[in-house]
C-alpha cells in the first residue's frame, strides 16, 4: 500500500508569496495530521482531522496559516503570505480508524519549505 | 512544564552496550505512548507504542512505562552504530488522537 503521499517535497519561495502544502492519506485512515518541525521548537503539531472535520487547529500559529481537508483522502495546508520564519519542515501523518489500543500515526516524506 | 519532555543529548554509546532513552509527560490521563525513530533528513517512523504499565519488548527494543511517575522509557540492547538516529517521544492525550512529540534524544552508536 502506499503511504502518506507529500507534495512538493522542497520548496523554495520569496517572502509574501503564497504556499500550498498537498497531502494524500493512506487509504482506509480517517485522521490527518500536519505538524511542523524546526530545530528550535521540535515537532510541533499544526492542526489534525477526523473524519475531515478539523478536531483541534489550537497549534496554528497565526491567520496566515490554514489548512482544509475537502475529502476524505486529501488535505492542503496553505501559508499566505509567507515569511522567512515559517521555513521548516511540515510533515503530514494519518491514523487509521481508532480502537481501544490508540491510534498510530505515519508520517509522510515531508514538505521541506524555505522562505527568502 | 512542557507536555513531553527529553533529554536532548546527543546520547553517546559504544557499539554493544545498552541505550537508555527517557521521557517524561504532564497529563495524567494520557493513555497511549509511542516511541519514533528519526534518521537525519528522514521523516519519523514507529518503533514500538505501549498502553500498559510496565515493560514490553520487541527484539532489542524495550519500552517501560510507569503511569504513576508519568514516565516511559526505551532501551536499545546490543546497539548498532545503525541505530544512531533521533528518538521522539510521543504521547496521546485524548481518545481524539491529539499525539504530543517531545523535542527528541540524538543517539550516537560508535563503532
């Protein structure tokens, strides 16, 4: 099965200009997750999904941030406009339906964004 | 407090001996705990997750949890230079799913 698909998987961009971040899930799982990792603050996470409906985007670190999830396979993550302090990592992950052991989440390659 | 927490490192240990990884968590009613491996440039992949108190074991993994200290913990038997890698702590903190990463432990195996 393939995994967590990301797109792009590098990105480089001039400050003010607008990104957009894909992700795919593995097919079956109905929670997303996008988190950012920097070496500074670790791996933070953004925003997750269950069922498409955004569960908790407390982690978004200010408007210019959004993220949509228009089914149930697909997610973006969209930075507008962008600064040089949102260069990061930003991995998308998903989970499979939860049991009463907990979820696992797997990761995706990841979006490695520069801002200039 | 942190929600997670770790010890940075970079941890260093010679080819063989045991790696001893920690971490710590503030929520009490978390219930589910996970240990990822980070390689330099890679993204994170799951090496061993634990719901109950005590030890489990997988190869020359074993996770300890201890619910009442809110601690958990991953030894590394035997550890191979290709071991070195980053290691995520991960907590969840509600049936949502809402999954907490500590910063991570850089690990250094030397041959």
């Amino acid at each position: 099965d393939a995994g967590v698909i990301q797109s792009p998987r590098h990105e480089v961009t001039e400050m003010g200009q607008e990104v957009t971040l894909r992700c795919k899930l593995i097919s079956g799982h109905n929670s997303l997750f996008w988190y950012r990792q920097t070496m500074m603050r670790g791996l933070e996470l953004l925003i997750y999904f269950n069922n498409n409906v955004p569960i908790d985007d407390s982690g978004m670190p200010e408007d210019r941030f959004s993220a949509k999830m228009p089914n149930a396979s697909f997610s973006t993550l969209k930075i507008q406009p962008s600064e040089p302090r949102d260069s990061a990592v930003y991995f998308c992950a998903s989970s499979p339906v939860r049991d009463s052991a907990g979820n696992t989440i797997y990761f995706g390659e990841g979006s490695w964004l520069t801002v200039v | 407090q942190k929600e997670v927490e770790q010890n940075s490192g970079p941890l260093s240990v010679p080819e063989g001996a045991i790696a001893s990884l920690n971490c710590t968590y503030s929520d009490r009613g978390s219930q589910s705990f996970f240990w990822y491996r980070q390689y330099s440039g890679k993204s994170p992949e799951l090496i061993m997750s634990i719901y109950s108190n005590g030890d489990k074991e997988d190869g020359r993994f074993t996770a300890q949890l201890n619910k009442a200290s809110q601690y958990v913990s991953l030894l590394i038997r035997d550890s191979q230079p290709s071991d070195s890698a980053t290691y995520l702590c991960a907590v969840n903190y509600n049936q949502g799913g809402k999954l907490i990463f500590g910063q991570g432990t850089e690990l250094s195996v030397k041959p």
